[in-house]
C-alpha cells in the first residue's frame, strides 16, 4: 500500500503543495494498491471524505502528535491547540533540499521570507523542540490541521470520537 499525503501534511513534502482533495483520488485511480490518505485528516468528517475520495485507511498526524500521549513536549502541543488554520508555513518550496510544511513561530516566519541555504542545518536542535519544548531552536513540523484542534486529548478519547464523527457523518450523506 501507499500512504499518500497532501500538502495540508506536516512534514516534508513535494514542493509542488497539491491538495489531499486533488492528490488522493488521483493516486487512487492510478494504483491498484490500498491508499492511506494523510494531510488535512483529524476527525471523522475527515476520515469520510478521504474514504469517499478512494482511500481505505487514514494517518492522523498532528491529531495524534498532539495528543496526551504523545512524547513530544507541551509547549509543542499547546502551540498547537493555540493555532489558527493559518499557522502553519509551507517552506523551501525552491530548495535545496526538501520542502515541508511546519509550524508558524518567529524563526519559521524569518525562513519562509527568506528562505535557508540549508534546511537541514534547521534541525539541528531538533531534539530541543520535540522534547525541551523550544519552538524556536529548530522547525516544528506540524500539519494545518493544528487550527482545527481545540485540546489535548488522550489518543483512545480521539479514536473513539473520530469514529463516533464518522459513523454520523456517513448516516447523514444523501442517498
């Protein structure tokens, strides 16, 4: 199978930013293999609308980075709970080096106008961010569903809501 990840993912990415809505029923229909739709999924409306584009499983990235159990610290996951739907950056779409989308804080903003010659040094820190919560000693990479998400939650609390969502959402598609 294939995990198939639209530019709404946190993380690195194609530089080209194409949409889960675009990408995944795209891939679907050119692979005869199971597609696992990721960016942009949190919930169970969003779980529906990726089965409806073709994928048969979901990845929920920054809903389960952000989760209690998550090992990353609080200050990241506060960030998180705190974003708007805007705060995330998409980076180094010209490179060298990859792109990838992260977190709005004062650094990413600087490197988003002025770009990095070399983003990898940008995560030099990087065990700084995940786990002494200093958002600004590397990149937080983190989706633009961060502007969605409204509390830390443990991971069987968000399962168990995800599916209840889904199973709502589907009950009330029209026929």
């Amino acid at each position: 199978g294939l995990i198939v990840e639209g530019g709404e993912g946190g993380g690195f990415k194609n530089p080209k930013d194409v949409a889960s809505m675009v990408l995944i029923p795209q891939v679907c229909e050119a692979v005869d293999v199971p597609v696992v739709a990721a960016g942009g999924i949190m919930d169970g409306r969003t779980m529906a609308a990726a089965f409806a584009l073709g994928a048969e499983g979901v990845l929920m990235g920054t809903r389960i980075l952000s989760s209690a159990e998550s090992p990353v610290h609080a200050n990241w996951k506060e960030a998180i709970v705190k974003a708007d739907s805007t705060d995330t950056v998409f980076l180094n779409r010209s490179g060298p080096g990859p792109a990838l989308r992260a977190l709005r804080t004062e650094r990413t903003t600087v490197i988003e106008k002025e770009g990095s010659p070399n983003i990898f040094g940008e995560f030099a820190r990087t065990q700084d961010v995940y786990f002494k919560g200093d958002l600004e000693a590397g990149i937080a990479l983190t989706g633009q569903v961060a502007g969605r998400i409204k509390a830390v939650k443990p991971v069987a609390q968000i399962f168990e809501e995800t599916m209840e969502e889904y199973r709502r959402t589907v009950a009330a598609l029209p026929r």
